[in-house]
C-alpha cells in the first residue's frame, strides 16, 4: 500500500471506531484514535498475516497490550477482511465476539486476550521466546500505553526481553500523554521512556505516530535491528482526527452522543474528502 | 515393619518433568530464579535449552508462559505456591483462565509443611484462589507415585491445571505398580461405615493413620484421597455421605475455600451432611520443622483422630 492508500485506510478505521464506540455507548475512542495510523500500517503493511488462516502457525504476532483500544483493533481486523466491519457496532453488546476487551477465542485475528495493564508485553516475550527457542521465523509486536508503562510487569518483561536478545520482538508506546486521570506528566511521570527502554537493553526509535513515512522508517530500522528487541516511541496526539477528543482526556473512556457521533463522522469524512483529492 | 520411603512431591515433579521432555519436543519449563528449590534444576540438567530461568518476576514468567501457550508450546511454570497463585494471581487470571490456555502450573512448597521460612512463605490459600478461575484444573498428590503420575496426566490434558506441591519429604504409599490416576476421579483408600474421611495431600496417609486410631475405638472410617480437588468427585463424595452420614475433610490448607469449602459447597447442595472440616483455622504458620508445624495443628494423624473424636461427641 501507498502512503495515500494507509491514510485512507487509517481514516476508515478511524470511523469504525468512532462507530462501534458510539453505537456501544461505551469504550475508548482516545485512545483508540491515537494508535490507528500505527494499527493500520501494522496490518496493512508490516505483519505476515492472513485474515482468511488467522491462525496460520507462521504468522506474526500482535498482542494488544492496551486492550482498553479493543476499537482500534476491531476496526484494522474489519477493514483487513478477518469479519464484516457491520459487525462493528455490537461491540460490547451481549453475544457479540467483539468483548469490551480483546478475548482470543471469540473475534478471529486477535493473538491474545488483553485488558489487564502490563501483561500483554509479557505474553509477546513468551511468543517472540517461542520463536527463538523453536527456530521460528514469526516476529512478535505488541502495543502499550504511556500509562499503561507505569506497571511493573511491564520492566520484568522488558528486562528479560533484553536480556534474551529478542529482535523478533517491537514493543511499540503509544506516546499520546495522556492517561484517566490526565496528563502523564503529572499523574506519575514516565520520562524519559526512550532512556528507560535503552537501559534495558532495546533499541530504541522515536517516531511520528501520524506520519506514514516516519512509522514505516521505524518498523524498517526494528527489522533491520539484529541481537535486541526494538521499542517504538511512538509520539502521538490522543483522539487524533476528531476536532473536539483531540488531546482531550475526558475522551478517553467516554463514547460520543448522537450529535457528537455526527461531528465526529463529518469532521472523518472531511479528512476522507481531501485524502481523494490528493 | 520395614522404614516407609520418603520423598518430597516437589521431587516428583522435577523427576516427571525430565521423563516428559525426554519424550515430548513442546515440553517448556520456566522458573523465577528457584530451580534448585522447586526440583527443575534436574529438568535443566537433562534438557538445559527448554528449561527458562525468567529471574525473581512471577508476573512475567506468567505472561511469557501464556504466550509460549498460545504458539503450541505446553509450558509448566514453576516457583512457589505463595507467588504462583498469591502474587501472580491475577497474571494466572487474566492471561491464562480466561483465555483457557494450555499452561500448567507447578507449584512447590504449598502449605506449612515449608517449615523453617515461616509463615510469609507457607501458603495456605492457593487452592482458595485457584478454585475461582473458571477452568481451572487442580491438584493436590499425596506422595511421589501420584504426583509423578499426575504431571504426566497434566501434561496430557489441554487446558490450565494448577499443581500443588510440598516441600517437605513425606511416606510414599501408593503402590506404583497398581497405582492409576484418573483427573477428576477420588480414591477410596479404606472403606467404612460411621463416617468418611475427605484428604488430599499430606494428610492422606495421617487420616490412614488416624482411622486406625478409631477402629481400636470401633468406629469405622471411610477415607478418600481427592487428588483433584477441581474438578471434585462430587459423585464419590455423595456417595459415600449417603453411606456414612457424617464427613470430615483435611487439607493442609485453609478451611476457608479449600477441599473442606469444596466438599461444603456439594454436599450443602445436593445432601445435607454434618461436615468438619481440619486444615488451617484462619490463622497463618509460623516456623519450626515441618513435623513440628503438622503436629501443632493438628494436621497429622493424633490431631486428626483429636478432632474426629470432638466432632463425634
């Protein structure tokens, strides 16, 4: 895919997220919207995978780690054809395969059950282990939150990472600053995570989470990157593409009303408009 | 009387994992820097590049267990009952109940027969916790026969399944060559009339012991061994109350949510039955030998046959 091709991509699971979180009357649609560019080129361009064999033995892995995003994921699994994106607006309703948050055995394409902060990097390094110890050509990639950093387990597993000198493994950081209770900066401070990653022996990339060319820079630098797990920081702006979540925390785990749903389609049909222009 | 052979189930459990991997290549064993303690260093000796040291991070060695599960591997995951159910509870949870993966999980030094460490270290509420996860297999082997044979029977089975395992040697009285263990299936190993006995682990052979102490007073016990107290021989169970009318269970462990909880919540359901329940009364260890510890509560044979006769008055 092109560069024009993600953007329009990544705008169309932009709008299944905002669709399916509204259509719930719950969910995490900030979130949701800062990691989309990165789910979209992760799906449409990185990953070995096969939506018709979703579970293909050798396919890469990816394991949402900041399960609270389960849109974002449900969205890029719709759009790449693993179900039908009219499936997308049961999500958290009784009997759908679309949980509150990833669950393995109900939604085709999701690699692990997630939600609880901090385990789903520890399930990627057991995977990414699995590999290696097996002689296995499957890479493993998992996305975390800033806030989602300040739990423990999330070092044990970078520190073993590191140690077992995982490069089949890119633990990516949605860097949007923002977490519940507010800025990360002064809920419990995180930087320098770049600092923190190297010391735990990762090669560390700082990118641009809305830049195409700056996401695929980075996943081309972890592939190239041999004897250490690579970290992405990726610096990105929470609710991207809806004027009014923007950087706005009390988008984080709040859905949009009928009049606010219409704002935020327009302002995503905006966006859908001028990419056909280009 | 010839000694009775003794030997420490955690032994066993070293022991079954070398004879599984010498046999099965998706055989994976991790531990949080306790190899030596939990019995894998054996493992390690025999099968040195399956065998995951993941440091002193039990949360993390969950998750890594978890993901090794999801890839086809069959990974037992080792380290104390304390930290493989208490602290990395919720890691056993939600990466590996809810998902239903194929993790097995060995967990050694279970109970007061830890001795020494004291009571930070002897759990006594791993089967409570356990027995909350939907799916969870559990598994308590009385001696090294069983135990042994249990590891095997885990491996076999898809599924989560938590192995209870204690530090301290104890008699060896199953008999290997007869001996048959079937998940989810008790043992009667003597049958009676005036009340049944419903063990599992160490307190197996002492309620052995103790219902010969109540023969010589001419009461007739029934003991069972419940192996696996997830999923519990509920039918067993029924069986013999309907048959003696008063049961009496006995764990090293709590009697809040362990077999004793497990044998309340059947037979208050489905036949009424007096139950006294022996184990852990709401209080924590403490050091001292293992011996030490089982006598002061009660949890051996004398203190056993003790609290029957209460219960019996």
């Amino acid at each position: 895919m092109n560069k024009l091709e993600l953007q329009k991509t990544a705008n169309e699971i932009r709008k299944g997220i905002v669709t399916s979180v509204h259509a719930a009357k719950a969910g995490h649609p900030g979130g949701s919207l800062s990691c989309a560019d990165i789910m979209t080129y992760l799906y449409f361009e990185e990953m070995n995978i096969d939506p018709k064999n979703p579970k293909k033995e050798d396919r890469d892995r990816f394991v949402l780690s900041k399960g609270h995003c389960a849109p974002a994921l449900y969205s890029t699994l719709a759009q790449r054809g693993y179900f039908p994106v009219e499936e997308l607006t049961t999500l958290r309703k009784l009997g759908s395969h679309l949980q509150g948050h990833p669950c393995m055995q109900h939604t085709p394409g999701v690699d692990m059950s997630s939600g609880s902060l901090g385990q789903g990097i520890s399930v990627a390094v057991g995977m990414a282990l699995s590999a290696k110890m097996y002689g296995n050509d499957f890479r493993v990639y998992t996305l975390l939150g800033d806030g989602e950093i300040a739990e423990g387990q999330v070092w044990e597993a970078s520190m073993f990472a590191g140690f077992k000198k995982l490069d089949n493994l890119v633990v990516i950081v949605d860097n949007n600053n923002l977490q519940i209770d507010g800025p990360v900066t002064e809920v419990c401070d995180p930087y320098p995570i770049d600092e923190k990653f190297k010391a735990f022996n990762f090669h560390v990339i700082n990118c641009d989470a809305h830049d195409f060319d700056s996401i695929e820079a980075a996943f081309k630098e972890a592939r190239e990157t041999k004897g250490m797990p690579t970290a992405i920081i990726a610096k990105s702006l929470k609710g991207k593409g809806v004027s009014f979540m923007e950087n706005n925390v009390a988008w984080h785990g709040t859905a949009p009303n009928d009049e606010q749903y219409a704002i935020a389609m327009a302002d995503l049909e905006k966006v859908g408009e001028a990419l056909c222009q280009k | 009387m010839s000694e009775v052979k003794k030997i420490a189930t955690r032994e066993s459990y070293g022991n079954a994992l070398v004879e599984l991997g010498n046999e099965h290549d998706d055989l994976v064993v991790l531990t949080a820097d306790l190899a030596a303690a939990t019995k894998t260093g054996v493992f390690k000796k025999a099968h040195p590049d399956k065998h995951i040291n993941v440091g002193i991070a039990e949360a993390n060695m969950t998750g890594i267990a978890a993901g090794l599960a999801t890839t086809g591997k069959v990974p037992f995951c080792s380290s104390f009952a304390m930290f493989s159910a208490g602290r990395a509870f919720e890691q056993v949870r939600n990466s590996i109940g809810y998902p239903h993966l194929n993790v097995k999980i060995g967990a050694t030094h279970a109970g007061i027969s830890v001795g020494e460490d004291g009571a930070s270290h002897q759990c006594n509420e791993d089967i409570a916790l356990m027995r909350t996860i939907p799916g969870m297999v559990i598994i308590n082997p009385a001696d090294d026969v069983e135990a042994r044979a249990a590891v095997k029977a885990a491996y076999e089975y898809v599924g989560p399944v938590y192995l209870r395992f204690g530090r301290a040697a104890v008699p060896v009285f199953n008999d290997e060559a007869t001996y048959k263990f079937e998940m989810g299936k008790g043992i009667v190993l003597k049958e009676g009339k005036d009340l049944t006995i419903v063990a599992t682990g160490l307190t197996v052979p002492e309620s052995m012991e103790a219902a010969k102490m109540l023969a010589n007073d001419g009461i007739d016990a029934e003991v069972i061994n419940i192996h696996t107290i997830k999923p519990l021989d509920e039918e067993l169970i029924i069986a013999s109350a309907k048959k003696t009318g008063r049961v009496v269970t006995a764990e090293e462990h709590s009697v809040i949510g362990g077999l004793g909880s497990a044998v309340c919540d059947c037979l208050s359901e489905k036949l009424p039955t007096p139950v006294k329940k022996i184990g852990m009364q709401d209080v924590f260890g403490e050091s001292g030998s293992a011996a030490a510890l089982i006598h002061k509560y009660q949890l051996d044979a004398e203190g056993i046959y003790n609290q029957i006769k209460e219960f019996l008055k």
